[in-house]
C-alpha cells in the first residue's frame, strides 16, 4: 500500500477537503499511474452531494484522468512506463459476460466497478484521481495519442467517449442532421465530434449567449431553445438528437423536432424523474433512448479518432484549492468549457 495526497469529499454536500488515501501495491496486471491532470465532470458534483443516491464517503471523486505511467507489474503487456495514459469512468468489470466480451463493458450485466464511488473486488471502495497517483488493472487504461495534450486528454475520457458513442451507435455522419442540446462539458465535446464525423450539426441552448462559441466549434447553425418559434421552425429537422443537460426537458417537444425513425439520445442525467407522452415516440416511429459512456475498445477509437482530428476539450486549468468553487461555477454554467485540475497542487 502507498499513501497518496488527494482531495476528498468528507461526508454528503460537504466541501471538498486536501486528505490522504491509501492505494494498493503494483499487482501483477497493474499500472501505477503519475496523474497529471483530472478533469471536474458536472456528475462528480452528482455524486458527491448524492443527487444520485446514497454515496460512499470519503470520496475521491475524478474519472477523466490523464498521466504517465512510472511502475507496471510483471504480467503487463499493454503499457510501459513512461507511456501516456489515461483512465475513464470504470476500473474493471466481470470481463466474461456477453457485454463485456463485446467490448461493451460500461454495460456488464455483473456489474462494473466504477472508478470511485464503487467497491472494487478486493471489497475496498475506489478513490477516483483527484490525487497524486492511481493504480489500476491494465486492461482498462487507455493509451493517449500524441498531438493531444494531456490536460485536454483529460476530459476525453468522459465527456469524448460519451458523445462520440451515441453519435458512432447512431450512425452520425455525413447527409445526418445532428442536434446537440447543451452547449457545456459534454455538449461542446458533441459538437466537435458530430461536426468531425461530418455531419450537419445544429445546437440547441437556452439563449444565444455562446453563439459565436458554437460555430467556432463546428456547429452550423444555433438555436435559443427559449425562443418559442425555435420548436416551430425546427420540427421534423433531426435525425439525431443528443441531449447533455443535466435537467428534465419538456420531451414532447423536443421529440417533436425528430424526422421520422429520429432518435432523442440522452447522455445527461436528471436527478429528478422526467414525464412524457408516448404518442410522442408512437407517431413517426420515434426513440427516446439513453447512453453510458463506452466500452474499452470505443474509448480507444475515440481517442485515436480525436487525435486524428485534431480535437481536445475545451479547458480552463485549475489548482485543487479551487475545486470547491469549480464546483459552485459549474452548477453556474461558468466554465468553458470544462474545469481540468493540475494534480501537481494537491
């Protein structure tokens, strides 16, 4: 065992607080891992004010994390030390149910083990990487390509892999039309995925405010979802609609915007129940669906695919001392567009 720094969420709704942890010895598949950076994703605040439900505290909250490896163990294959690495939202999984040996581990019907608020298979909970360093098995470490830096890696490893899933599974690409509702930590990664993959991309926020922001990202058109004409110009526009926001939407109209066989993808997640009448996926033949985040193998073509194109996340570098207010300004829409802590000040 090894004692790290880290920043730690003490009880529920508590202020984040500079602590120590406790991670394993490098076992025979493990990689140890020098985080440099790790991205504030809009659900570490979710879950360490249990929005979700009942959470695991102390909490190290952290799953976009970017770093060096500095230690494998002699049974590892996939990286070396000094490699660039990254980790995402889970740390392991059953590896032998239908989902996982499809590379579809997010969805392992025995259940994954997230990377914190989870219990691992040894029965200790995971620390996520608002700390110095993490150990994990490598089968579930991601190489970072070169031409990304790792800070705007860092937040590749959720907000990229959960836009560009969706996007990929529903087939977002050139003569589609894509809508991204939300222009923040998922919505702006959406953009530049969907306007990669070549299709029409359409945002689709509360007011105008970040316009120009959205079309420097590769959106062709924007929408202000508070203007009601907006929902009568658009309807029947989409075949493709990504939702990112962390709030119930009114479904029925934005469902109204689907063409016929469209799809309304939800990668946010409410804390509150949503309500919804289903002639509104009956007529047209509609889905309302959802997605986690990706599999291993699609994490990595995610990767490859960003560095192919050139795409980071748009980051603001903090210092942990900040993480408390990084939070209040989340919540605040004040960020462009995603907070990414410097582990070297914890």
């Amino acid at each position: 065992m090894t004692t790290v720094a880290a920043y730690a969420a003490p009880a529920a709704k508590a202020p984040l607080e500079r602590t120590t942890i406790e991670r394993r010895a490098v076992g025979e598949h493990d990689v140890l891992i020098d985080i440099k950076f790790a991205g504030i994703c809009h659900s570490d605040i979710h879950q360490a004010r249990e929005g979700w439900g009942e959470a695991i505290f102390p909490m190290v909250p952290g799953h976009e994390i970017a770093g060096i490896v500095t230690e494998v163990g002699p049974g590892v294959t996939r990286h070396a030390v000094g490699d660039r690495v990254g980790v995402g939202c889970m740390v392991d999984s059953c590896r032998v149910c239908e989902n996982c040996q499809a590379g579809l581990e997010q969805y392992c019907t025995g259940g994954n083990v997230l990377t914190y608020n989870s219990v691992g298979k040894d029965g200790e909970p995971t620390y996520g990487g608002y700390a110095e360093t993490i150990v994990v098995d490598e089968n579930y470490v991601l190489r970072i390509p070169e031409g990304i830096g790792l800070d705007e890696a860092a937040p590749l490893l959720c907000a990229g892999i959960t836009t560009y899933s969706p996007l990929r599974h529903w087939n977002a690409g050139p003569g589609k039309k894509v809508a991204v509702v939300g222009l923040g930590g998922l919505g702006h990664m959406a953009v530049k995925l969907a306007h990669a993959l070549g299709a029409e991309v359409t945002v689709l926020s509360q007011s105008l405010r970040k316009r120009d922001d959205g079309l420097k990202l590769g959106a062709d058109h924007y929408y202000a979802t508070s203007d009601p004409t907006t929902f009568r110009e658009l309807r029947g526009t989409f075949d493709l609609i990504i939702s990112t926001v962390a709030a119930p939407l009114p479904f029925d109209a934005y469902l109204a915007l689907l063409r016929t066989d469209g799809a309304l993808v939800n990668v946010g997640a409410p804390e509150e129940p949503v309500s919804l009448n289903l002639f509104s996926v009956i007529n047209n033949r509609k889905t309302l669906a959802g997605s986690g985040i990706g599999g291993i193998p699609e994490t990595q073509e995610m990767l490859d695919f960003c560095a192919a194109h050139g795409l980071g996340a748009e980051i603001e570098v903090i210092r942990a001392d900040q993480i408390n207010e990084a939070y209040e300004r989340v919540l605040a829409s004040d960020v462009r567009y995603r907070f990414v802590i410097d582990t070297a000040t914890i």
